[in-house]
C-alpha cells in the first residue's frame, strides 16, 4: 500500500510537472546550419527517424565532364537556404555531413502540363521545380510546409519513424499530377542507380525499391506509398539508355497505365483531378528488407489519415527528448540555439530495421535484432568525441542499442571489423581512425554496459590489429604510419593511438592486462611523429626521418586530414600532460594555444580544403571541423586553466547562432551540437574512454538533467553574465571541488553543481 502511495504521489508530481512546464519544441529551429556549412535540412523527422522527409532545392550531379563537381558539396543534405526554386520533397537525408548519399524516392506535386524533367535553377519553369519563397515556409521539429508557387499548391509534411506522411492542398485542376522521380539523389551521377522496380497494386497503393551505388556501395530500400485519394490515371518512363537487353516486353505498352517497370532510370506519375483547397495525402513507408515490410511498417505507424494527429505525436516525441536537458535563461535565441543543437544531436544515428525487427546486415543476408535496436549512419571520426558521450547521459538506453548495433556490424562484416562510417548495411570507410573502439570503451568506463562487453572487446582488438587498413600494419611494426603509405600518414597515427588508449581502459576495466599491456603502449605512439625541432606533428618517413617539405599552416598534403599541424599537434586528449611535458611544457603549450586562437590564417591555407573555410575559424583555431574540439580544455592542464573558461564563452556566440548560417562548419550528424549542449552546462568530455569532465564556463543560467534512470542533476549557476566568463569556485552537493573535473556517476548519481562566476580570473 505504502508503494502504490508512493508511486501515485511521484506521478501526481510528474503529471503537475508536465502541464505546468513550458514547452520547448517551439525553440528548435531546423533552418538552423541550412545555408552555407552547416549542411542541415529543415524538413521533418522523428527522433533518431528512419525517415527524414525534406525538401531538395537543386540536382547537382557528383560528377562533371568526368571528373568531381566542387558545386555538389553544397548539397550534402539536398537543400541550401540561398537557392529560390524547390525541387521536390525525398525521404533520406544526412544532417550536417561533409559528404553524402541518399535522396530517396522524390515526390514533386504539379498542376497543368505534365513535367517529368526537374529543370534547371537558371530555367526553372523548364521542368518541375517551383519557386519558393522563405515567406512561405515554415520549419518545425517533425513539420514543414511550404508554398510551391507555380502551382499554388501548400506542401505539407511530417513523419513517424518509418513513414513519410505527405500532405498537399490543390488548386481546382483537372492536370494534377504526383511525380514520383526515381532517378533522383544526393550527389547523384548517371550510373549511381543500379536497379530500379515500381509496382502498382491498385488505384492507391504502390510499392517498389531503389537499388544504388553511391557513398554505400550496395544500399536498396525498398517502399510502400499509398494515396489518400484513387488516382485517375499512371505512366512510367524509362530513362535508361545502356539497357543491352530488353527482352521481349515490347509486347505491351509500359508507358501508361502498366502494372509494373523495372530498369535503373525510371520516373513515374500519378494524375488526378481536384477541387480548390482539396488535400491529397500520401504515406510513403520505408523498409530495408522488403516492399511487404514497407507496407507492414505502414499499417503499424500510420494507421489513419489524420496528417495532424502524426505531426503532434511527432512533435510530442521530440517535447519529451528535448525535456531530458531544461536550462534556464533569459534570451530567447539562446534558447532557440540550445535546443535546436539538442534536436540536431537526436536525428543521427538512425534507426535500420522493420518494425519486426529484421534489417539487412553488412553480408546481405536478412537478420533479426532481438532484444535491441538497430541503427545506422556511424559518422564516428566527428561523433565519438561529444555525441555519443552526450548520448551516455541522456539516453544511455540508446547508446546501448548502437554498440549492439557497431557488435552486429562486426560480426555480419566480410572484413570483420567494427563500423568506420556506416549508413544502411554498408561501410563507406570514411575519415581516420577506428573510433567505435573509444565509442565502446567510453560506454564501459562509465558502466553503460547493457551489452557484451567481452565480444565487445574482442571486435574492438581484432579492429585494432587488422594489418592491411590504411596502414596499420605498419603502425604496429614502426609505431607509426610512414608518410609514403598514406596521404594523411599523421592524423592515422594520433588516430590510432587515441583509440588504442581506449582499447587498454576497457581492456584493464575488464581484467584483461595482456591487452591492456598492447595497447597502453600503442597508445604512445602519438610521440613518435612530434618534431622537436619544429615544435609540430610532422610526417615521418619509413627510414625514421622526418619529411623535409613541411608547411604546418597548409591543410593539403601534409599528412593531415581536413586539418593543418598548428591543430592536430594538439591531438592527444588522452594524455594531455604528456603531451604538454612532451611540447616544452606548461608556458610554451600556453603560448602556443594562444597564438593558435589570436593568430590570422590567411585564406590560401586552407583553399583546397571544402570542409574547413573562414566560417568557421577563429585565428587558426577550427571549431568548424572536429580534431579541435578539445582544445579550449587543454588550458586545464596548464598553469593557466582560466583561459579555457575564457575561450569556450568567446567560441560558444561565434560559432552557433539562431540563423539559417548560424553553424560554422557542418553539423556531422550532430557532433556540432554535442560541443555546444556540454560547454553550454560547463563540462565536456575532454577523453571519451574514461569517466571525466573538464570543466569550462557555463553559459546557461542553469540547467536540469532529467535522467532516464529517475534522478536529476542540477547545474546552478551564480553571478552569471556576458562578461562574468570566469569560475571562481565550484561546489559539486555542497562540497568545494578541488580539481576542475567531475565524473560521470557525479552526474547520474543526481545532485548538484554550482557555479560563482565573476569577471576576473582567479
């Protein structure tokens, strides 16, 4: 009796809490980071969605006159702000990545002549596309709408995990027409799609499957769409020019009103006639597996026709994600910054399975995740740094499922080995390192441990030791990549070393010394590329010399990746008192910090490089691109650590704005976003892979963790201000701190952390 008291009084006081709370889905502006870097798309989604249905506002080709198109680049999510014409709507999207894929299924409404060419930006009206005018748009969390102005048509959208949930409203036309483009993608070329299958069932239901070969070698998904209204008539074209064989369909005519198409180039059109003001609706369900669990995810998720109710049940998901993280703060666009950066944190990874739970693995075969979750889209070079450690504390469930997944991954691999940069059952093996290890080892150090921890270990070790990857091989014979075996021979070794330091804690967390012997000793090998003599990380040659050709300004051919050696000299996080005793110690490594953040770089350094430009820079220091986001901390370690608190309150208003160009490097599924919630509270994860926080600067006035295991961590802020940047004494439950960390189970154990801020320094 006494606990059904208890449990009644707790939901009283949860119930209280929800209606009396101010809601926060009206503060996530997804324009945010969609012009210029930031490479977000402003359409809808659920948390960590399958489906991320969003508007495409040019088609750009990957390639031109045989070679890499630099325009593309501005089409990693289909949509830039500064463009006027939309071109239809599709159903997968990356948020805030430096390279791309997907762009499935587009869906692009009509009225008048039919269209089935996407025309150009300079010419329009020469093919489907619309004008569009920002007046007319809006962009909410789990909703989008815009006007499509050649056509007076309102495009409506929103989403369930599985299902796109289309919804236009018509002028009076008796040429209204639904074009579903086939053929269309993100950076896209002429051969991309392999296979292509459409199926009409009947007047309101098609299902088919994309087959294409693009950033994922072999990636098919396949589709269910139903219509809310019986078309009137269908066509097909095919597209396809080097089809050498075409058997004998010649027999009918496929072009209108057929059953069914196959090739690798095909458009289709679905005609009705409507009334003014009427709403045609559409559901468009995904499936990895199947057109049957296409339509099985369809009839579980979208079970009427009722677009609002999805959109509110959308947007609720998204109320109670954003509610695990309240701050409290008298600026409105503070607040349209933190939880828009809370939102793009909880899109990536996505979800990849049917709602029975079966997905295609990495060996294409059809497997069942039982008991767990499976996602995908691992952008781990940028997201082991913040996201995934940010997902330790506010979703630990979850970060749980996808190291089951990245386990699943390994064991499905013919390469057996953990993801690099996985996206729907391939591995496009993308960027440095082999950071699901430091996912991993970070969740153990922190006892997130709903998984295997030994077969864990044991995918993270045969990872580690697989000699013919970019040069690890001879990383484990020389203690370093040489310069002649690879184009970024200094990243892979930092790389490497940071993620073998990750493998030894969790192989000592886990009584295993014979690893941790390993691969504590390889973790030093960030030393081994150090040149004294000029003070930077230097690419060494095989014979043990360094190279003697050596900008540390420019970013191309030095040996770094999307980086120069004024930035990556400074990648070792896991010891970063080695690294300070190793570059001279604690006034020149001050120094140095602080010509790196006051320094000018002039722009011819870093001209070649896409993913690092003057948006987002400050000095020589590039917050726009991950290896140095963990550099403002490094001031802890040094004689002079009020200059982290310093910095991080001058990075946090130039890099994030609530602004279409408010993000100053791309998102990387997040990552972006991750940096600015934990500087944001005052602490980050300077290491993930151990159980420590560095402390920084709150910006916030304070903040409430909501924490899925019940408890709640309070971070209160006193004196706070614009100029008020420096901490003068920290109380963790009441209790001064005496060092400038904190740990993990400080905070999931639930208290309090209290902040005296002042304008100078101690």
């Amino acid at each position: 009796m006494k606990k059904l008291l208890t449990a009644v009084m707790a939901l009283s006081v949860f119930t209280a809490y929800s209606q009396n709370r101010e809601k926060l889905v009206p503060y996530v502006k997804p324009i945010i980071g969609t012009q210029r870097m930031g490479h977000t798309y402003p359409g809808a989604t659920v948390p960590f969605g399958m489906v991320q249905l969003s508007p495409e506002t040019d088609t750009i080709g990957y390639e031109q006159n045989g070679k890499y198109n630099p325009d593309v680049y501005k089409y990693c999510a289909g949509y830039q702000y500064d463009d006027k014409s939309i071109v239809g709507f599709s159903h997968t999207h990356f948020s805030g990545t430096g390279h791309s894929d997907l762009g499935d299924f587009l869906i692009m409404p009509t009225v008048g002549e039919l269209k089935l060419n996407p025309g150009t930006a300079d010419k329009p009206r020469s093919g489907y596309r619309s004008a569009f005018s920002h007046q007319n748009e809006v962009s909410q969390a789990n909703y989008y709408k815009v006007k499509l102005d050649d056509y007076n048509i309102q495009a409506e959208l929103t989403t369930t995990t599985r299902v796109g949930f289309h919804q236009y409203t018509f002028p009076k036309s008796d040429q209204s027409h639904i074009v579903l483009d086939l053929m269309s993608g993100i950076y896209n070329y002429p051969d991309k799609n392999v296979w292509t299958y459409v199926h009409v069932v009947n007047d309101t239901l098609v299902t088919g499957y994309r087959q294409t070969n693009g950033w994922a070698k072999n990636r098919v998904l396949y589709f269910a769409m139903s219509f809310s209204k019986p078309f009137t008539q269908h066509g097909f074209r095919n597209y396809s020019k080097r089809e050498v064989y075409r058997g004998f369909w010649g027999k009918f005519n496929q072009t209108k009103n057929f059953p069914e198409i196959a090739g690798p180039q095909i458009k289709a059109y679905f005609d009705f006639k409507t009334e003014e003001g009427e709403k045609i609706k559409i559901k468009f369900a995904l499936s990895p597996v199947s057109m049957d669990g296409a339509l099985a995810n369809m009839r579980a998720e979208a079970t009427s026709w009722d677009f609002d109710k999805v959109k509110a049940a959308g947007q609720q998901q998204w109320e109670n994600e954003l509610d695990k993280v309240v701050i409290q703060s008298n600026n409105r666009e503070q607040k349209e910054n933190f939880y828009t950066a809370v939102y793009h944190t909880l899109i990536n990874p996505t979800i990849y399975m049917d709602v029975d739970g079966q997905y295609k693995g990495l060996d294409q075969n059809v497997h069942k995740a039982n008991g767990f979750t499976n996602y995908t889209t691992f952008s781990l070079w940028d997201t082991y740094r913040a996201l995934h450690p940010l997902f330790n504390v506010i979703a630990p469930e979850r970060n749980a499922d996808m190291i089951k997944s990245m386990i699943a991954h390994y064991e499905q691999s013919p390469e057996h080995m953990l993801p690099i940069w996985s996206n729907s059952g391939n591995d496009n093996w993308c960027m440095s390192g082999y950071h699901a290890v430091a996912v991993i080892a970070d969740a153990v150090a922190k006892g997130n441990t709903n998984f295997d921890v030994n077969k864990a270990l044991e995918a993270c070790v045969v990872t580690a030791r697989h000699r013919d990857y970019e040069g690890i091989g001879l990383y484990m014979d020389k203690g370093y990549v040489p310069d002649e075996r690879s184009g970024v021979s200094v990243s892979n070794t930092l790389e490497y070393a940071y993620d073998d330091w990750a493998i030894a804690q969790m192989a000592k967390k886990l009584g295993r010394n014979d690893i941790y012997e390993e691969f504590n000793k390889r973790a030093q090998n960030y030393k081994n590329v150090y040149d004294p003599a000029v003070g930077f990380m230097r690419p060494k040659l095989a014979n043990g010399t360094f190279r003697k050709n050596f900008d540390p300004l420019t970013t191309i051919n030095q040996g770094f990746i999307e980086g120069n050696a004024w930035n990556y000299t400074l990648f070792a996080p896991q010891d970063p008192q080695g690294l300070i005793n190793l570059m001279g110690g604690s006034k020149r490594v001050v120094r140095y910090l602080d010509s790196l953040f006051t320094m000018h770089l002039p722009d011819a350094f870093f001209a070649e490089t896409e993913d690092i430009t003057r948006d987002g820079i400050i000095g020589n220091y590039v917050h726009g691109n991950e290896p140095s986001h963990h550099v403002a901390y490094l001031y802890n370690w040094t004689d002079q650590p009020w200059k982290t608190q310093e910095r991080v309150r001058m990075i946090l208003p130039k890099m994030y704005k609530p602004t279409p160009d408010g993000l100053g490097g791309n998102d990387d599924t997040g990552q972006m976003s991750a940096w600015y919630i934990f500087t944001n509270l005052g602490f980050y994860p300077m290491a993930p892979g151990n159980d420590e926080y560095a402390l920084g600067s709150p910006a916030v006035n304070g903040a409430t963790l909501n924490l899925t295991n019940g408890k709640v961590f309070k971070v209160t802020v006193k004196n706070q201000g614009d100029k008020n940047v420096y901490v003068q004494k920290v109380l963790l439950n009441g209790k001064p701190l005496t060092g400038l960390s904190i740990k993990h189970a400080d905070i999931m154990n639930g208290g309090e952390l209290v902040f005296y801020m002042s304008n100078k320094h101690k």
